[in-house]
C-alpha cells in the first residue's frame, strides 16, 4: 500500500483546501477503501544489487549475495538450494539461503581463495537449483596495495565515533574499507558512482526494493572529499531493517549532533492518516560548526526523521545556517526533502531567528517556504502555514575531529 501523504495548507486555517488542487488522498479521518491483495508470489531470483565485479588481493574473503522473491501480503518461511556451477576450485557458496517470514530478502554467504584462483580473473558462477537463476562475480587479482586513508569521523544516526580507512585504486574503481571493531563497511566508487558491498550485518539500501513505494529505498549513496553518505539497510534474523544512512565525514573540524524540532514539514504532513507533532517527533542529524562560525546540517530529513522513508532527496542535501551573535539565519535554500506526492516543485525554506550561547539551542519562531495557500510553487520563499510551528534544532555537544 502506498504510504499515506497529505498536504493540507492554507492561508488562515489547516485543512481548509480542496483535495482536488492538490491531486492528494482523502483527508486524516477518513478511511481508505483497502486494496484487495492479490496472491502471494514467491519468485526468488537474484537481487540486480549483487556485485558482479570484485578486485581481491592475496586474502582470503567472503562477500554475500542477496536473493529477493515478489511477495503480497505475508510470505511464508522458505528456503532455497544454491550451488556454485563455476569456480568450486577456489570459492565455495551456502547451500542453502533462508527467507525469514514476511522477508523478500535472503542472503548467501560467497568465500573465496585467491590462492587457489591460478589466474588472475577468475568467475564464481552461482545456481539456483529450483529455477536455473545465475549469477556470476568475476574475481581479478590485483596487484594494487592497499594505502592508508587515515581516519573518518561516522555518524550512526545517534552519536559518532572513528573509523580506520583504507583504499586501493584500480583502473577507473577505488575500493573503500571502513572499519573499527566490529563495524566495516566496503563499497568502491568508479565515475562518481558507489556501490556498497554486502556485508554479514549490512546491505545495500537498493536490496529492500519497495522504491515506489518508499522514496528513501532508492537514495543512491554519496561520495566526495567532504563526505561519504551510505545507504544502506541492517540485516538481522534473515530480515532487512529499513534502510538507514550512515554518514563519513573525511575532513577536520568541530562536529555536533543536531536535535531537530521541525516546523516546516511536520505541521502538515501526514504519515499513514496521521499529523506528526514536531514536540514528539524530535530527531537527530550530524552537525559541523565551521570555521566562519556557521552551522551545517547533513542530511536534515534523512536518517531518525520521521519522514525519512517518504524522502528521496540527495544524501549531500544539507541546510546552511549563518550565526552572527545571538541572530540566526538560513537563507533560502533546499529543504533537503524530496517527494512529488507532496511536492511536485523544490520545496525551498528559509527562516529567521535567535542564538542561544548557553544552551546552543537555535529557534526560528517563523518557519518560511515556498508552497503557497493553493499548494502550488510560490515565487517567493514567503508563505508559512496557518497552523504556523516554530522550528528549534539544539547543537550539542561538540567534539573536535583530527584527520590522521
């Protein structure tokens, strides 16, 4: 069922605007007639997510392949048999992969042993047995060192801590580790594009599919010399978690959370036939204080916002925010949500307000916009809404980040 969206605006009063304006569903309160579902279906194949093109030093390694079958309604357990009609000699498949009730994802451990490739470019081919599915991961030996890339600073969606980063450059591909403890992350970037490999407890957001019906699914991840932004999704159980982001800030300077209490979007967006009250639906987002004592927050409606699965907004997406004394401005910019249910324009913002040195606590009394008493783009970035919500983020506490 498509989530449930509803934008009501107007000049003096919510709720006062035709449904027929703004191409919307029926309004909170009402019921929405229930589809009829159709029967459930079962078709495994592999995920087109799957790394097809893996480079490999002399280290034994394991990489998962990911499996997903269409399914209605709730999905029965299942299990399927695979075997590896290629490269048995040097890499080795789980033979069988597990669907976890209601799951459409299941994975595959794939091992392999450079040592025992005998060549450089080798190609592990794996079955499914009921169906005749491949698919094949073509292994090169490189003869690349991996170099240091010192350290990166991630946010978890809650707090931060530091990573050891290395990387290894191959033809037009860098290859990425991220680690510490028990977290890694492995993704390479060739033109510009990531792609995040398959881990034991993480998967590339794309392998829980339902992008046209959750926005944030479909997110690609980001890269640059500022920051990496991934998206991706936890596995556990046999069962993916919705998609989150995990942010990799590269650069040194002095980073904070930011708890944001939000009164451009939430006053009128509704999830499921519900208003979210900005006061009980507070999240967290990375902050970075820079040099000229302005504030940065990455990804604002990404991660622990409330509207996250609905936002297919760019990862990089940021606001800027101008503090000079206890004054506090966010020019007009992008809001940092996407979704043309809602929007079918740029939905840009803008506000004045207030600094707090003591309690680091931003507040901006008049939350402006670009979406007008009609629900249309407004030339200006000067419309607020009739049930007007003030929005507050609190910066704190900070902690200062040395690139090694």
């Amino acid at each position: 069922m498509k989530p449930y969206l509803v934008l009501f605006v107007t000049a003096m009063l919510l709720y006062s605007c035709s449904k027929e304006e703004l191409h919307v569903p029926d309004r909170p309160g009402t019921e929405p007639e229930q589809p009829v579902l159709p029967e459930i279906r079962n078709n495994i194949d592999f995920s087109d997510t799957n790394i097809s093109e893996l480079n490999v030093d002399d280290n034994d390694g394991v990489i998962y392949i990911i499996l997903y079958r269409d399914i209605s309604g709730n999905a029965a357990p299942r299990s399927c048999r695979l075997t590896l009609a290629e490269g048995s000699d040097f890499a080795s498949v789980d033979g069988i992969a597990e669907f976890a009730e209601g799951s459409g994802t299941a994975k595959a451990a794939l091992r392999y042993r450079p040592s025992k490739m005998g060549t450089k470019r080798r190609t592990a081919k794996i079955v499914l047995d009921e169906s005749g599915k491949s698919w094949s991961v073509a292994f090169t030996k490189s003869d690349a060192e991996w170099a240091d890339g010192g350290t990166m600073l991630m946010f978890d969606g809650d707090g931060f801590c530091e990573l050891d980063a290395k990387y290894r450059r191959d033809g037009d591909r860098t290859g990425w580790i991220l680690s510490r403890g028990n977290i890694e992350r492995r993704f390479s970037v060739a033109k510009g594009s990531v792609e995040v490999v398959a881990g034991e407890s993480i998967l590339p957001a794309s392998a829980y599919g339902q992008s046209d019906l959750w926005p944030a699914t479909g997110v690609e991840s980001y890269f640059s010399d500022d920051f990496i932004a991934l998206n991706v999704c936890g596995f556990d159980n046999g069962v993916p978690a919705f998609p989150h982001t995990e942010y990799f800030f590269r650069i040194p300077g002095s980073y904070a959370t930011a708890t944001i209490c939000d009164g451009w979007l939430l006053p009128v967006l509704a999830i499921d036939a519900k208003l979210l009250d900005p006061r009980e639906n507070q999240w967290k987002a990375p902050a970075r204080i820079e040099n000229d004592g302005s504030v940065t927050v990455f990804g604002p409606y990404h991660n622990g916002s409330p509207v996250h699965r609905v936002n297919g907004a760019a990862l990089s997406a940021a606001w800027r925010i101008d503090i000079s004394g206890t004054r506090a401005d966010i020019a007009p910019q992008f809001s940092g949500f996407k979704n043309t249910d809602v929007f079918d324009f740029d939905f840009m913002i803008t506000a004045t307000g207030s600094f707090d040195i003591t309690t680091s606590e931003l507040v901006f009394p008049q939350p402006l916009h670009n979406c007008n008493e009609s629900g249309f783009k407004s030339e200006n970035v000067d419309c607020r809404w009739g049930n007007m919500l003030p929005t507050s983020i609190v910066i704190g506490p900070v902690s200062s980040f040395e690139h090694q």
